[in-house]
C-alpha cells in the first residue's frame, strides 16, 4: 500500500505519479522502466507496453484503495485512464473535489 499520510493540498501530479509508478511495480508487478524516460505519458495500451484489462481494472481498484477516491466513469469513457500522467491528474482532482465537499 502506498501511504501517502494526511492529504494535503500540497500534494503534487509529480508525486501521485510516483506512487502509480510504485503501484504498477509492487501490485501488477508491471517494470515500467522498460517503457523508456517518456514512461509517464506511455499509453498503456501501446503495442509495446500492452497492459491487459486485467491490470487496468487492478490499477483502478489500487487507486480506490491507496488515495480514497473513485475514478469517475467520464474520465475512463472518455479515455482519460490511458497513462501515468493522465490518471495522476484525474486523482489530484478528485482528491481536491473531496476536501471541498
């Protein structure tokens, strides 16, 4: 489990993307590092990453657990929930959205 302590505004997209990178690694036991130095903006469903539903669907039960939020359906239909960078902002939003409600 990736602990990220009290959330706080503070927290960054650069941070959230690290704790994905270290959930990819730990949980799906994915080596993102043969994605190459671009691996944040990697499209998961790359020929040459190739991740499968089944690590999807594991990543975004890893989000939900590790960060207290949910990924909205939008942002998974629209095809937001495709790389590192892209889900580490859809978290840092609703991860704001929470502390304002």
């Amino acid at each position: 489990m990736v602990h990220l302590g009290i959330i706080s505004q503070e927290i960054t997209v650069k941070e959230i993307a690290e704790s994905l990178d270290k959930i990819l690694k730990s949980k799906l036991l994915i080596d993102t590092d043969l994605w190459g130095q671009d691996k944040y903006n990697r499209n998961f469903l790359e020929r040459d990453v190739n991740m499968k539903a089944r690590h999807l669907l594991k990543l975004y039960i890893e989000i939900e657990e590790n960060f207290g939020i949910s990924i909205p359906e939008k942002d998974i239909v629209s095809g937001g929930f495709n790389t590192i960078s892209n889900i580490s902002a859809i978290i840092l939003r609703e991860m704001k959205n929470k502390t304002t409600r």
